[in-house]
C-alpha cells in the first residue's frame, strides 16, 4: 500500500499537484471515492486539516472536497506568475546532471503552459544549460525536446569515454609509493606520505643529536652569520632624497595660453556713434577733455600749493629760522601746470656764463 505526501497549505504548496499525487495513489491502492475522502483526513496537516475540520459537514463528497481544497489553497495565476519566474533564470547548477536539469525545467514548462510548443521549451532548455554541452549543441539542428535530450546523452557519454586528466602529479621530490601498491584512494595515499615525512625528520633529528657538539666559539659564529646573512645579501637600496626644483618640474602644470580678447569698442559709444567718456560716462567727448577729471586734478593742485604756502609762513614766523625765504617760482602762472617730458638724450653744451664760471 503506498501513501501520499501530507499537504499542509503552507504558502508555496499547490493544491493541484498534491491532488494529481493524491488521486496516483489511490488509483494504485484502488480506491473509490468514498475511501479517498475517508481517508483524506489522515494525509493532512496544519491549516488544511483545520479547514478540513471546520467544514467537515459540507463535505459529503469528493468531488466537493477537491473544489474546496483548490478554491481555497489553489490560486492557479500565482503559481503560474512563480513557475515563470522560476523558467526565466532556472539554470544547470553545479554538479547536477544534465538529465535532472532538462526534467525540471520542462516541469516549470508544463506547469507554465500545458500546450506550450516544442520550440519554446528547446528555447528554455539552451539558454541554462552548461556552457560545453551549450558549444556542442550549437552545431546541431535541434527541434524538439527528444532531439535535445539524445544530443545529450550522446555528449554525456562522449565526456565519460574521454581519458581525462590525473586528478594530482606527484612532486619530484616525493617517493612514488603509490606506484608499489594497488590503494587509489586518496585518504590512503596522504598517510602514507605523511609517515614518511615524519619518519625522515626524525631520523634527520636522531643523526644530528648523535653528532659531536660543536663548541660555544662556532655556535656564537653561526648564529652571528645567520643574523647578518639577509644584510650583507640584501642591502636596503636608500632613495636620494629629491630637491624642491625636481619635484616642482615633475608636477608642473601645463600653462594654458588663452587668446587675447578682442576690445570691446561699440560699448563706448553710442547708436549714433558718439563717444562716451571712461571717467564719467557722459557722451559727446573723451576722457581726455573731461571736464569733471580736469576739476579734480586742479582741486589736488590747490591743495597742495595751499599747503606749501601756510608751511612757508610758519617758517617766516620762527625767530631762529635758518631758512632764507625764496618766493615761489609758480606765483604769478597759470594754475594750471605745463608738464615737459624729459629729452632722452643728455644736454652737451651749456650757457656761456656757466661755461666762464666753470673754467
């Protein structure tokens, strides 16, 4: 007698699948529909089995206890959303084999969509399945699922007849015992090894303690070598110490050279092309003639004569002055100042009377 699986209704638990496995086992244990419902009872659990507890009266028949299990538990649009994802990035993962890969996802494929055509579930079989059964399969016309699965199992055999690799090389300074005895397990092979391992370096210890002691003189002169061996092998290589100039020449910035601007003519002047003064930005004249620059100048001017003046009078008042009052060569002129550039070359000749004074 065999016995379903228990359905529980936890979330992620399809109704229709356990009812499909249901109703497998009952067809091979024969039961009518009266022994399926008398023994539903007994393959559930949790919150089924409370439902089932609850609306025990209600249900006088199997038909009306699957109609209320699937309407309960069974919402077909969300297992069917979950199977799709799942199809979407369902892939062979590592270590399964290619038979169990192609079952599931026609599985998801079934559950998806019953009439789904064969070229879609070949389309869902390609793009997870193991990338070097995925290069050999490239060069095949596959249509349906059966081609798929023969093309297969045709690479799964050709990969098991293939002579592969020695799964470890012994190293060169290992003895080869494995080669005197028939054991190929592993676990085997490392106990051995490591006995010998132990075995040489005990003896190795043995011989050296048999040995003569060396004297304190030849002790103090090895342990002095082994110290001083990594500096006299590998001196420390000391990096000059760079100058300010080197550095600066090795970070320096490229100067970006920007083209002149271009001067900006029409904003001093005016539509109708008069000019317009920079000092006080009146139209009609220039900077040069500006009336209200020229005022200023002059007022700096007066300031200053009027202080030499009253300088000048205080001195005059002084008893003890030593300064001899000399009339200010600018009484009398104009107030406004004539300024003479200086000649660029030196004056070579001189007055008469000077040139008598002199001599």
């Amino acid at each position: 007698m065999e016995e379903p699986s228990t359905f529980r209704g936890a979330p992620g638990e399809d109704p229709l699948k356990w009812l499909k496995e249901y109703d497998r086992v009952a067809n091979f244990n024969k039961w009518d529909d009266m022994m399926c419902l008398a023994n539903v009872y007994f393959f559930l659990d949790g919150t089924a089995r409370q439902w089932y507890v609850n609306n025990e009266d209600a249900l006088d028949s199997w038909e009306a206890f699957k109609n209320g299990l699937s309407g309960l538990f069974g919402d077909r649009q969300k297992y069917t959303r979950r199977a799709e994802e799942q199809l979407k990035c369902r892939a062979q993962r590592s270590g399964e084999s290619t038979q169990s890969y192609i079952q599931s996802v026609l599985g998801l494929c079934q559950e998806v969509n019953p009439l789904m055509k064969e070229d879609e579930k070949v389309s869902h079989l390609m793009k997870g399945v193991a990338e070097d059964i995925y290069q050999a399969l490239l060069t095949r016309e596959i249509n349906d699922t059966a081609s798929f699965i023969k093309w297969c199992n045709y690479i799964e055999d050709m990969k098991q007849k293939r002579v592969g690799r020695p799964r470890f090389e012994r190293l060169p300074n290992v003895v080869p015992v494995a080669s005197l005895t028939d054991e190929t397990d592993l676990v085997s092979l490392i106990r051995t090894i490591v006995r010998e391992e132990v075995h040489r370096l005990v003896n190795q210890t043995q011989e050296s303690l048999d040995s003569d002691p060396q004297s304190l003189e030849e002790i103090v002169q090895d342990e002095v070598e082994r110290v001083l061996a990594p500096v006299s092998t590998n001196p420390t290589e000391t990096r000059p110490r760079p100058t300010y100039a080197a550095v600066t020449r090795k970070y320096r910035s490229p100067v970006q050279k920007f083209p002149p601007e271009p001067r900006k003519t029409d904003v001093w002047r005016t539509a109708d092309n008069r000019p317009v003064c920079f000092h006080c930005g009146r139209p009609g004249h220039v900077m040069r003639y500006c009336r209200e620059r020229k005022a200023v100048f002059d007022n700096c001017r007066n300031r200053r004569r009027n202080f030499d003046d009253v300088g000048t009078e205080e001195e005059i008042r002084r008893p003890n002055s030593s300064r001899r009052f000399t009339p200010s060569p600018t009484r009398g002129r104009s107030p406004i100042r004539r300024y003479r550039s200086p000649s660029p070359y030196r004056r070579s000749s001189q007055s008469p009377g000077r040139r008598s004074e002199e001599n």
